[in-house]
C-alpha cells in the first residue's frame, strides 16, 4: 500500500496541470502577411515639420522601418496651410514625387485646407488628375468645423472625383464631431471618407454606425483606422469593448495605421495583433481592406 502511495498523489496534481492547460486562454491570432500602413506622416523641412530623430526629413528612414514590419505599401500624409495655394501646391508637389520616388512602396495622401473655398476644389482637381486617390484633412491643426460649409463642400467634390477623404477622427475640442462626420456620410453616400484613431478614447461613441448598418440609407461609407488607438487600449479593460465596436461596424470597415513617427509601423502592427482579431479579422484590417478602398483591389460582390 505504501509503496503505491507516490504514484497516487500525482493523479490530482496531474489532473490540475491538465485541466490548468485546458483552461488557459487561447493565444491571439497573428496575421503574418503583407500590410498596408495608411497612416504614415512625412515632412521635407523648409518649415513644413523639424527634423529630429524621432521625425527625419523624407522617406529613407520610414521605408526601412516599413520593410522590418512587412509594410509593402505605406500612405504619406501631409497637411497644408490655410490661405497659402502655393505652399500647398508645393507640398502636394512634393509628397507626390516622394510617393513615385518609393518604388511602389508609398502612396501620396495629399491635402487642401477646406477654407481656401474654390481653391481647394481646383487643388483636388489637379491632384486626381495626378493619380492621387486619397486626401488628408485635419480638423484640429488645421483649425476648421467639420460642420462647416467649406468641408461639406470639399466631401462633395471628393465624391464627385473618386478621391477618399481621410480625416483625424477625435477632438477633445468638439463633442459633436461625430454627429457631423455621421450628417456628412449620409448627405453625400458616393464619398468615401476614413475616420483616423477610430474615435481614440470616445470608440464607443462609434457605436452608433453599428446601428446605422441596419438601414439602407447608410452606404457604408466611413471608414476607421486603428492608429494611436490600438496602442493605448491593448491589454487594457478596454480592449475587448474595442474588438467589440469594430465588429458591430464590420471588420471590412476597419483600417490599420501605425502614425508614424508617434509609433513604429513593427510596434504598431504588434498592438494589433495583440487586440483580439482573428487572423481572417487582421488580414482584412492589414491588407484587403486598403486595397479594395483605394482601387487596388476589387471589391467583393455582395
């Protein structure tokens, strides 16, 4: 009797060991194909942005950081001044020949400043007509009421010219920007228009256009990249809440976007992977869903 008493006392302990293991929660997903990274900031100096470690002047230092994180596209963003249309002009100019200098590698994501009126809407014109598939636009640098006639006048004429908006999505300045982004999506269903760091800390709040997509009227045409955000909620109490809201708007809505300089694209991509997605989920936020967006890839037949 004693001599088999050892080898019973290891039956509970083995029993726990394996019932430990079984419970253990699964490891999340990791996407480990191409991504494209739509939310990338660049500066040429000549007072468009200083040059320092953290933000070097061109492309040279993002395109190596992009190839360690499997980057194969990253979007360029600059953002122009207010009652300046040749400085604008000259940073288009600039972020245009940057994106072709990138061997594939980078897209422009050009800029007008929706207070310059006509002007604006010409620059957008000359911009399609350059091939540029996407603008950015900045509520809270730039200092204009998303509200306002001058943007609503800018989402019509992106509409009319095929050229998807990309806005910073959150003030802390204006708790009604929401509403505005949600009357811009309905009054004008041809514009495409992506809503960066998807809500930061009011993603709740975006809810709302999981609601929406059960009314025809919505043509799901807002977009929302995880940008700065993701970064802040992983492996926080949050961070469910947020895989949450993406699915209730539709994980083919959802857009990955690392900020640089604020974020490496490789730290970026991690949090993301990080957040919850399965590995269909991260594929579309990484990759299919930038492509289908910006005409490079066809959208699926619904």
């Amino acid at each position: 009797m004693s001599s088999r008493l050892p080898s019973l006392l290891l039956v509970p302990l083995l029993l726990s060991v394996g019932c430990a293991h079984l419970n253990a929660p699964p490891q999340p997903a990791r996407y480990t194909g191409p991504v494209v990274d739509l939310h990338t900031h660049v500066h040429f100096g000549e007072g468009y942005g200083q040059t320092d470690a953290s933000h070097p002047a061109g492309t040279q230092a993002l395109l190596g950081l992009a190839a360690q994180a499997h980057v194969e596209k990253s979007g360029i963003i600059v953002m122009a001044p207010r009652g300046n249309l040749p400085a604008t002009r000259a940073l288009n100019d600039k972020v245009i020949a940057a994106a072709r200098a990138g061997n594939g590698r980078l897209f422009a994501i050009a800029s007008v400043h929706p207070d310059d009126g006509v002007e604006a809407l010409t620059e957008m014109e000359r911009l399609r007509a350059q091939d540029v598939r996407i603008l950015k636009l900045h509520p809270n640098t730039q200092r204009f009421d998303v509200g306002s006639p001058a943007v609503d006048a800018v989402v019509q004429k992106a509409g009319e010219l095929g050229l998807v908006l990309l806005f910073d999505g959150y003030s802390p300045f204006d708790a009604g920007q929401p509403g505005k982004f949600t009357l811009l999506a309905l009054k004008h269903p041809k514009a495409r228009i992506v809503l960066a760091h998807m809500g930061g800390p009011g993603f709740h709040d975006l809810a709302l256009f999981g609601i929406l997509r059960q009314f025809p009227y919505y043509q799901r045409n807002l977009w929302f990249d995880l940008s700065a955000t993701a970064h802040f909620f992983v492996d926080s109490p949050y961070e469910e809440q947020l895989v949450w809201i993406a699915r209730k708007i539709g994980t083919d809505r959802i857009l990955f976007g690392s900020d640089w300089p604020v974020d490496t694209p490789a730290h970026a991509v991690e949090d993301c992977q990080r957040l919850g997605f399965t590995e269909a989920e991260q594929r579309e936020i990484f990759h299919t869903n930038a492509l289908r967006l910006l005409g490079m890839e066809p959208e699926p037949a619904r």
